[in-house]
C-alpha cells in the first residue's frame, strides 16, 4: 500500500483554503488547512509534511517567517502561493528557499500540475544517489538523513539547494548545462528562463561559502553551466 502523501495548507482565506485542500484531495494527497502563521507552525512542530503550500499574508505570523522556519529545518518542498506580485517579493521567497511562486489569482490545473511535479522531483531526486554517503573536499551528505556536513559543520539547505548539490556531486566530473539542471530537479521543460537558477546556484554557493571561506566548490563554465571545482 503506498504512503499517503501529506500536504499542510497555509491560506488566512477560508474560500481559498478550501479549494487549495480540494485541489491536493483530488489529486489523491491528504490536505491540512491552516488559517494562520501560528496555526501553522503547530502543525509543522507536530509532525513532517512531503509539502506546505504557504501564502505569504498571514495573521499571527507572517509567510516569511514560517518559510524561514521550514527551511531552517528541513528539506519540505515549499510552494508560495500569493497575491503579491511584485518581482523583488518573488525572488526574496526563492532566496529564502521556496521552490515555486505562484501568484493569484492561479489556475487550478498549473496548480494540480506543478504540485504532481514538485513531489515527483522531489521523489526522483531521492532515489537518485546509488551510495549512502556522497563526499567532495570537506562536503559529506548523507543521503539517507539527507543531512549536509562542511567542516564538521550541519548546513540547512533548501529541498532544492540540497538537490543541485546532490546531483553535482553525485557526478563531480560532469558539467551540468543549466538545461540538465533545471531538468533534473525542477523536473520541467526548460524554456531558457535561467534566473530561477541562477538564484538557487548563489544561495547554495553563499551557504557553502560562509561553512568554509575560501573555499571554492562549485565553478561556472561559462557558455556551458556548472561543475565542481577540482
């Protein structure tokens, strides 16, 4: 019997909520509703989630803060969901580790679809390392706990920071177009779009930076993509 699939819903709209819930229950997944950043963040305390989709303008606390919580914590594939439309907003939250934006008023299939394909890549790039243990310079994953260590030092890394990292390393010779990437662990079409890429690549490259300055792990071939760096 397979596992159910638990997805928390953050939305303060009770219409919205309901029909986010309707939408992740019609796709075969269990859906929790949550009306508010407090209410959310019991939830979140109580147990794991394979997804939250989190609307940023939330009472009690607000959807930054329980992002920065999440991300904090673990590897949750976080959707934002938001009538803010600005592009700074869209960056900061992708910055600050959300895997998709999606803005309202959405469409109910893109929603349904990129839901389906976030937790298939999201699936995909956990089967995919063969070795429990991945090592490059002082980087060690391991791939069971999904735990990052630099330097002796556990690094919290979001869903798809770990998952650049993981498959880098899990072919450190190999350079990795910005296509092959987005690919892998988007697991969309890419369409040529590369700024979602470039802003996980720098927030991977910062983290990685401040556990061991001076340290260069990842190097950029330009006209080509990315690779670690011998």
């Amino acid at each position: 019997m397979a596992q159910l699939i638990n997805i928390l819903v953050v939305e303060d709209d009770n219409d919205i909520n309901q029909l986010l819930c309707s939408i992740v229950e019609k796709s075969g997944y269990a859906s929790q509703p949550a009306f508010s950043g407090t209410e959310a963040l019991i939830y979140l305390e109580k147990q794991d989630w394979d997804m939250v989709l989190l609307d940023l303008m939330l009472p009690g606390m607000n959807g930054e803060e329980i992002l920065s919580k999440i991300t904090e914590q673990s590897n949750t594939p976080v959707l934002i969901i938001s009538a803010k439309l600005e592009q700074q907003t869209k960056i900061d939250a992708l910055r600050s580790g959300a895997d998709d934006y999606i803005t309202k008023p959405f469409d109910i299939d893109e929603v349904s679809a990129r839901i389906d394909s976030h937790l298939r890549r999201y699936r995909r790039m956990q089967e995919l390392p063969t070795k429990k243990e991945l090592r490059y310079k002082n980087i060690v994953i391991d791939t069971e706990a999904k735990k990052v260590v630099v330097e002796g030092q556990s690094l919290a890394f979001t869903a798809r920071e770990y998952n650049i990292l993981v498959l880098l390393m899990s072919s450190p010779n190999k350079i990795f177009t910005k296509e092959n990437l987005f690919e892998n662990v988007w697991d969309e079409p890419f369409y040529g779009d590369d700024n979602t890429i470039n802003v996980h690549m720098s927030n991977l490259r910062s983290k990685l930076s401040k556990a061991s300055p001076g340290v260069e792990y990842i190097e950029t071939i330009w006209g080509m993509g990315y690779r670690l760096k011998s």
